[in-house]
C-alpha cells in the first residue's frame, strides 16, 4: 500500500508539472509553482525529485524510450527487407 501512495503522489506531481509545463514554459514554471498548484510544500516534490530537471526528465523518458524503441525496430526491418531482396 505505501508503494501505491508513493506512486500516486509522483504521478500527481508528474500530472501537474506537465500542465505547468504546457502552459507557462519550462523556465516560466517553478518547483512553488507545481507545489502551489497542489497545495503541498516544495520539500514535498523534493521528496520525489532532486531538482525541476529531474522532474522533466521523468516527464519526457518515456516518450523517448518508446521513440528508440520504434527506431530499433525500424532499423530491425529495414535491415530485414533489405537482407530478402
């Protein structure tokens, strides 16, 4: 159950930093910012992320992992197609 908590908090965090993100800009954005807008304290996102890039980083890597991947596979059968000609 802590693991769950734990989990909902980041994603809360994650959910809002996006928002923010969305709206005002990465460097118009602050860590108060996100933590007003959740009505926790900063020293509450520290306790999930050591810093506003962290947090970014953590927003963005899925995506990133998930366009590697597709690369990977890309490259897979490109190289497949190319090898059965």
């Amino acid at each position: 159950m802590r693991n769950e908590i734990l989990a909902y908090k980041r994603e809360r965090i994650l959910e809002e930093a996006v928002k923010l993100f969305y709206e005002r800009g990465f460097t118009g954005t602050t860590l108060d910012d996100i933590a007003t807008e959740l009505g926790v304290t900063k020293p509450f996102i520290y306790t999930h992320f050591r810093s506003k890039v962290q947090l970014l980083e953590a927003i963005c890597r899925p995506t990133i992992e998930m366009s590697l991947q597709a690369t990977q596979h890309n490259d897979f059968t490109v190289e497949l197609y190319r090898s059965r000609r």
